[in-house]
C-alpha cells in the first residue's frame, strides 16, 4: 500500500487495501462496516480495495466526528458508500477520491440521516478521469441537516457526471449546497442538484448555489438545479451563475496594477480559497493545495 | 510629474461621449471636476486607466509628455495612475489583504523582497486611519461591503500604493457625515508635489475638506468652464443652467431626435 506520507504519521489512521489493514485508531471494522465509537478526528485511506458490497461508516448517537477520506482507487470501478448518522451525532467529511487516468469511475454516497443529525460533506473533485457520482441525502430525522460544499476542477479531459438528491423526509430539516466548478482544457462538468420536500414537512429549508467558472473555449459546464416541494411552509431557493471569467472583476485587479496573469490567478483562487479554508487538519489542506496549484498551472494564462 | 488629456474624442457602443477634452494637471495639484449626470466625468477617469469598454476615437492622453493609450490597464497602474471606482467592483473569494498584497508586490522590482510584517503594519494604520475594522483584511474584497466600506477600500487602497496621479470619482457619494470627513482628511493628508488629484463630485461638501487648486466644469463631454472656488459655491446653489445659458449650450437630451420610423399623430 501506497499511504501518503503525513498520513502514516496519523494517530486515527485506518488504511486498508486488498492485502492490508492498518488500523491505528481502532475503529471497529467488520468486513464492510466501520464503526465510529469515540469522538475524534479520522484519517480513512483506501487503495484499490476490491469492494464488492457497499462500505458502511456507523457515525454513532450523539458523536461528533470528523472524517478524512481518501481514496486512491483505479481496478475497482463502481462503489458505493454509505454513512448513517445516528441521533444527535454530526460528521464533517472530506472526500477526495483519485483515479486513473481515463478510468469510467462510478460511484455512489448516500447518506442516512436520523433526528437531530447533522453532516457536513466537502468534496474535492479532481482528477482526470470519467466519473460519474450521485450523492444521496435522506434527512429522515426531525431537525437533521446536511451542508454540502463541492470544489471541482475539470482538466484535460475530465468528464464528470454529479447527481445531487437531498430528501427532506422530515419536519424542520435544513440542506445548503455550494457547488464551485472550475472547467478548462476540454473538460465538461455535469451537474444536476435537486431538492426535495415532501408534503408535511414543514419549516424545512432546501438551498443551493452553483458557482461555475469556465477558462477555455472547450469547457463545458452544466448545471440543472432542481426542486420539487410538495409543502408550503417552507423555504427554498437555488441560483446558478456559471460563466467566463468576469470582465469588470479582471479590470479592478488590472487597475490596481496586478499583470494579467496575477489577476486572473487570483480571480481563479477566490473560487478554490472559501473551500479550502474549511478544512480544518494542516496537512490536508496542504495536500489540496498541491494538488489545485499543480492542475492549475499555466490555466490562468489567457489563451 | 504632468497628466496631459489632448483633445480626446471616447465612445461607448457607438455613442460618443467625450468630445473634445482637454485638461493638464501637474503633481502637486488638485482639480475638481463637476457636471450634471450622464455628462462624461467617470467616462473620462475609466478612459484614463484604460477599461475595455470605451474607445479613443481620436487625441491623446500623455503623462509627462509620453502617450499611455496603447499600455495595458496593469501598466498605467503601475505608471502611477489611480481610480477610485464611482461604483468598486465586488470579488468573491479574493481577501482584501491578498489583494492589496498582490498590488503593492507588483511594483516592486524584481530584487526586491515585500517585508510582511512592515506591509502588514502599514496596512493596519491604513484600514485604522480610515476606521476601518479589524476583520477587514480578511473580508472577501468588497463583497458584502456597505457603501461607504467600499468608498473607505478605494482610498485605502490609494494610501497604499502611493500614486502619482488619481482620479476619486464621487469619492464622497455614499459617506455619512463623519466618513466624510474622515476620508477627506486621509486624502488631504496624502497631498504631495508628488501626487496630482482629480476629484469628480457634486457637492461642496467634499470640496471643503479637499481644497481643490482648479474647478472645471464639464458639460455634455467636454470642459466648457474653468475656475476656482467661486463656482462650487455657485454650483452648489444654482446647479448648471446659468452656465448652459451663459455658453450658449443647449441640452442634448431636449434637442428633437428621430426614433425612427414612427406615425405621427397630427
Ligand atoms: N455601456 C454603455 N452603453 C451606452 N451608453 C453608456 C454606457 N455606459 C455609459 N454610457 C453613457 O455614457 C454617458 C456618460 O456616462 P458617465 O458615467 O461618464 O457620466 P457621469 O458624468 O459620470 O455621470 P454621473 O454624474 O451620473 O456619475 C451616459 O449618458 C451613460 O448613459
Ligand atoms: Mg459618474
């Protein structure tokens, strides 16, 4: 196995690929299931494990977790995980998965909600590569809330499919994505975000906000927000601004003498900069960095 | 240092705005420019820094004696020429530390290293003397800012990159009354041999913290009037039309123009 260096270092690591388990922070793990006991932060790497079934966290009652996941999966194509958030427990999670080159990647997050839980899921996506993902949200318990924040990067030729379903089954439930997408190069980004609440569920409240930004001519980004509500007493909303990069955004940053380059870079990182400043561990936003500065490099060029 | 604008003709999709502008300002002197709306003022600062939209059709703008019209807008910037934004654009996810940081960086030459810790004490005094709160370097550049935090920016962001000519277009629009003077007293503390001012305004007000050397008065695109206080004050009581009438100048706007093809009633 393969573990990034820093990680090997981590206390709460749980590794494993088809051969090896390294479980450094105890998580009990039976076959496909792991379940999360003790309050803490954890570090999850994950190496061409052959899954066959479904991966399972257990977020147990009233536990504040957060998660670390990283994948690096290119043999075993189609997974699904999924994470049950039990009663008054809350997960922060951030994914970042990889692949291959040119690997068709399918995937599947579905996320089970019960009362007074609460998710926080950031995903980094970026990597060349054919993906198709659907992220499930069940708000199934009373109060229980989800926040979704999604950096995505599309390069070369990188063709992603997102589907985004929060279900509000639930009085008093709360979703709010923010998807930020970055296309250059022939890259096309697919994304359809949808709301749902059903009928009885009142004082729950569905947003989102799809911010896209595209750098070169053959980029293509798509976003289909969508929200069916079956409740009046409720609130919704959902915006999508996707365009070529601002015009009068690019003349105030040239006006205060930056080159055409600083100012386009910098316009570029204040889509990247809100996301990565969420995460919380040191050297994980040191790795996201790395990785957004190394895909980025020369795009900011004016082509 | 001398800001030259020769006999400068600007459009803006095809319709000409500027007709004929001339204007010389030395370092060290301050010039107000007053004028009914609609009649050129920000056309001229933005035209000055170079924004894309508007067009020369002909004359030249010159600083000390050499034309700018065909250097980048990031050039002219770092040739010393300033604009604070009638209406400061908002970017999302660019902090205004970085930012300022980023610009005070460019002009440095290539050998030379920023020192953080000086840059950032200068930029707290700055965002202090302009009563700016402490959270503001980190707040995404002017997003989310009030009013009057977007117009207190320009001229932090003027203190910090010390230019040779600026233009405050309607510096004042926005302020209450204490910011006012509060930025009226930061510009005039940034007077110099070496700085040459532009201020665009309507009102006295702002004029009576920043004493301009020179009032002009622009109508219809070009500069009809140049005097000294004697016409703010007038300005400030009459409005325009005793110059309209004094020049001769009619309105554009009351002039008959044809909307096309039209059926006239009789
Ligand atoms: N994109 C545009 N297309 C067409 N006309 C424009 C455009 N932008 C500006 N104009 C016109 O150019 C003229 C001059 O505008 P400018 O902003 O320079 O006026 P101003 O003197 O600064 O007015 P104010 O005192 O209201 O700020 C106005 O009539 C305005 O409507
Ligand atoms: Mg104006």
């Amino acid at each position: 196995m393969n573990i990034l260096k820093f990680l090997k270092e981590k206390k709460t690591l749980i590794a494993f690929d088809n051969e090896q388990v390294i479980n450094k922070a105890k998580i009990s793990k039976k076959n496909n299931h792991l379940n999360f006991e003790k309050e803490n932060d954890y570090f999850v790497f994950i190496e061409n494990y052959n899954l066959t079934e479904k991966l399972v966290f257990e977020v147990n009652k009233g536990l504040n977790l957060r998660i670390y996941l990283i994948t690096y999966q290119s043999k075993n194509l189609e997974i699904e995980y999924e994470f049950n958030i039990e009663e008054n427990a809350s997960l922060e999670l951030y994914t970042n998965f990889n692949t291959r080159r040119n690997n068709k990647f399918n995937l599947k997050l579905n996320f089970n909600l019960d009362e007074n839980a609460s998710l926080k899921l950031m995903s980094a996506l970026i990597f060349n590569g054919n993906l198709s993902l659907s992220t499930n949200i069940n708000l199934n318990g009373k109060k229980s809330s989800a926040e979704v924040e999604v950096l995505n990067i599309g390069y070369k030729d990188t063709k992603f499919n997102i589907d985004q379903f929060v279900r509000h089954l639930n009085k008093s439930t709360v979703s709010n994505i923010n998807n930020s997408l970055i296309a250059t190069d022939k890259s096309k980004l697919k994304y359809s975000v949808s709301g749902f609440i059903a009928k009885g569920n009142e004082l729950s409240k569905a947003h989102q906000s799809n911010k896209g930004i595209m750098l070169s001519d053959s980029c293509e980004i798509e976003v289909e927000p969508k929200l069916f509500i079956d409740e009046y007493n409720v609130e919704a909303s959902h915006g999508a601004a996707i365009g070529q990069m601002d015009e009068m955004q690019l003349y105030y940053l040239l006006s205060r003498g930056l080159t055409e380059q600083q100012a386009r870079s910098l316009i570029i990182f204040g889509y990247t900069n809100p996301f990565i400043s969420m995460i919380e561990d040191k050297d994980i936003k040191r790795l996201l960095t790395s990785q957004i500065t190394r895909v980025m490099k020369g795009k900011a060029d004016n082509e | 240092m001398i800001l030259e604008i020769k006999d400068l003709y600007v459009s803006i999709e095809d319709n000409l705005i500027l007709k004929g502008l001339n204007l010389k300002v030395n370092g060290g002197e301050t010039h107000a420019i007053m004028g009914p709306n609609g009649t050129g003022k920000s056309t001229l600062a933005q035209i000055c820094m170079g924004h894309p939209s508007y067009k020369i059709e002909s004359g030249d703008i010159l600083l000390d004696g050499e034309s700018i019209i065909d250097k980048t807008v990031d050039e002219r910037s770092r040739l010393g020429l300033f604009l604070a934004m009638q209406n400061p654009i908002e970017v999302p996810g660019v902090t205004n530390f970085d930012f300022v940081k980023a610009a005070v960086q460019t002009r440095m030459s290539k050998d030379e290293h920023l020192r953080i810790g000086k840059f950032i004490l200068k930029f707290e005094k700055a965002s202090q003397d302009l009563k700016m709160g402490q959270g503001l370097a980190h707040r995404f550049l002017n997003q989310g800012f009030s009013g009057g935090e977007k117009k207190r920016n320009e001229i932090l962001q003027m203190k910090m990159l010390n230019p040779c000519f600026a233009f405050l277009d309607e510096i004042d629009s926005g302020l209450d009354v204490d910011a006012l003077k509060l930025v009226g007293q930061n510009v005039t503390e940034l007077k110099s041999n070496d700085l040459g001012l532009i201020l665009i305004t309507h009102y006295q007000r702002l004029l009576d913290y920043i004493t301009p050397d020179f009032v002009h008065i622009m109508i219809n695109g070009k500069i009809v009037k140049t005097g000294k206080d004697e016409l703010i004050k007038r300005i400030d009581q009459e409005g325009y039309d005793w110059v309209k009438k004094e020049l001769g100048i009619e309105d554009e706007d009351i002039k008959p123009y044809s909307l096309g093809v039209c059926p006239s009633k009789h």
